[in-house]
C-alpha cells in the first residue's frame, strides 16, 4: 500500500490545500465546502490536503468538527469517482497526532502531512518520535515547513532518520530556502530509500524551479536521479486548472531534455505576480477562539447532529478577518 502511494505521490501531482468556507457569521458553510472540493477535482487536482495550514489549524481545537471536514471532503471525492489522493494535515503533540491519524484514517484518509503547529516541543528528537509514532497508524507525509511561519531549521541527520521510517511515502519540501531545499532533496538521494519516497514540492517561490531541476549522484556504482515532480501547496487552491496545466508542462519538458525560456519566464512572472503581502510574509492572523480549550483531541459524540448542525468557527474583528470565502473561478 505505501509503495504504491509513493508511486502516485511521485507520478506529477497537483495537490492543493484545501481552504475553509465560511459565511457571514463565521460558520462552516457545508454547501460552499463542498463546491470547493467538487472545484478542485473539476479543475484536474489528483489529491486533496485537508485540515493543513490553508484550512486554518485553529480547526483542530475542535475535533468534532475537524472530523466533519474531514468527512466531507472525502465523501465528496467518493462521489466524484477521481478517486484522489486525501492528505490528512496532523498537529500537536504526539498523542494528539495520533488521535487525529485514527480519526483521518477512520474518515478514508491515505496519508499524513504532519506540522509543527501545536508541539510544545519542536526538537529533532521530538519530531521524529511524533512522526514514528503516527506512521504506525498511517502514511506520512514529511513537511519542512518555512521558520517564518512557524517550523524549524532541520539537519540532514533529522531528515536521514525521517526516510528510515518505512511509511514515510513522500517528503514536502517548503523551507522557501534553496540550501534547505537541497538538504532534503540530497539527503534523500543518498538513502536506501532514494525511490520510495516521493519529493513533493511546498515552495511556493520555486514551484517551476522545484519541478525542472533534478538531483543526481552515482552512489556504488548506480547512477541515482531524483526530482519534484509535483507538489502540495496553498498557492493552488485557486488556479487549479492552471497548475496541473503547469506541472504537465514542466515534466513533458524534462522528459523532452528541452526547457523553455518561456517555462523560466513564467516562473518569475509568478512570483511577480503573487501578492505582495505574501512575499513580505507576515505574522499570520488568527482566529480568535471563543473559549480556552484543550488542544488534545478526543473522539467527537458519534450521537451529535451530524451533518445539519451549525459549526461557528471563532470569528476574528472584521478588520483582521477576510471576507468569506469566494468560490475560484474555472482558471484560465
């Protein structure tokens, strides 16, 4: 099962985090939900991630509704029949993350994307328990996650350790830093498990630079290659249709030999063109929640309303809150 999730995870993937769609109030709107996922599947994506820092992490101080994104998102794809890729996004502490894997695995989920978000503790050995202990419930996803916004310096002894791990499928690279980008991908490379695992790219600054630009070593004698070719990122949340054009296009170009200077030219026009709020990376807002919780997960009342009850997510001050979610057009 994991091979085979690490081919596909390998095989050009366009998988956006998914976003939560508010109304007016603040609340879950389980008709717009929906018609995102529905979107996302529509426009060409092979695989969804869920509950990831595009959602919102605040979402996982409820774990009863957590539970019910989760479920909706992946009964939505059941019935579009695409059969994608579902990424569950995994917080907190150990015990935490593990609750949360049974709950995604539970609600159809492949595979984990685990963050930092949450941990107490961010040391090496901290994560590295974490993610051991969640990959004996399911899959996991690696993330090297930018400091900017909350992760971590991370040695190429940390990510040696990580690829030991046998479930482990795939790695998302997003440290918005080409030295920390080349730690991961060179330190994979050397591994045993060079080609079991799949390098998913995160850089939303070097998307087309992630998936033209291979990796290669001869180690004892074989001559190894390794590259992004797809990736996961909150950047293609909208756009969709316009990504997986993209991705297609970067690979028939390796596979060709041939990159085209129009290929490079529109790697810089999207980074020209992305809002310049998100290239000075702000602290990010958060929602305000309504009362103190705890951050641990406990498996939400299976006798609770479900699905008709109204989930108000904590509601911020209008001047730090977007506006709710709109619907992304077909991408052109």
């Amino acid at each position: 099962m994991s091979a085979d999730l690490a081919a596909r995870l390998g095989s050009g993937v366009v998988i956006p985090a998914h976003p939560l769609a508010l109304d007016a109030d603040g609340s879950l709107d389980l008709t717009a939900q929906r018609a995102l996922t529905r979107y996302y599947l529509d426009a060409g994506a092979h695989g969804l991630a869920v509950a990831v820092h595009t959602t919102q992490f605040e979402l996982h101080h409820d774990p009863a509704m957590l539970t019910d994104v989760w479920e909706l998102a992946a009964e939505t794809a059941a019935e579009h029949g695409s059969e994608p890729i579902m990424v569950a996004g995994l917080t907190g502490d150990t015990h935490q993350a593990v609750t949360e894997a049974e709950l995604a695995t539970e609600a159809g989920y492949h595979a984990a994307l685990l963050s930092p978000w949450g941990m107490s503790d961010t040391s090496e050995r901290t994560l590295l328990e974490r993610a051991a202990a969640v990959a004996e419930v399911m899959p996991v996803i690696g993330f090297y996650l930018q400091p900017a916004v909350g992760g971590t310096l991370l040695s190429r002894e940390y990510w040696r350790a990580l690829f030991d791990i046998e479930t482990v499928v795939g790695v998302k690279a997003a440290p918005f830093n080409r030295y920390c980008t080349g730690d991961v991908a060179q330190t994979l490379l050397e591994h045993d498990r060079w080609d079991q695992i799949a390098l998913l790219t995160g850089n939303d600054d070097a998307i087309v630079h992630d998936l033209i630009t291979p990796y290669q070593r001869t180690i004892n004698g074989q001559q190894r290659q390794i590259r992004a070719t797809g990736g996961l990122l909150g950047q293609w949340a909208v756009g969709t249709r316009a990504a997986a054009h993209q991705v297609a296009k970067a690979n028939q170009a390796v596979t060709a030999g041939q990159v085209p200077l129009e290929l490079l030219a529109e790697a810089s026009d999207m980074v020209e063109n992305q809002p310049r709020r998100l290239r000075r990376r702000p602290q990010l807002r958060r929602m305000r929640p309504r009362r103190q919780r705890s951050t641990t997960p406990t498996r939400p009342d299976p006798h609770r309303h479900h699905p008709g009850h109204r989930h108000t997510l904590p509601r911020a001050d209008r001047t730090d809150h977007p506006s709710p979610t709109t619907l992304p057009g077909p991408a052109r």
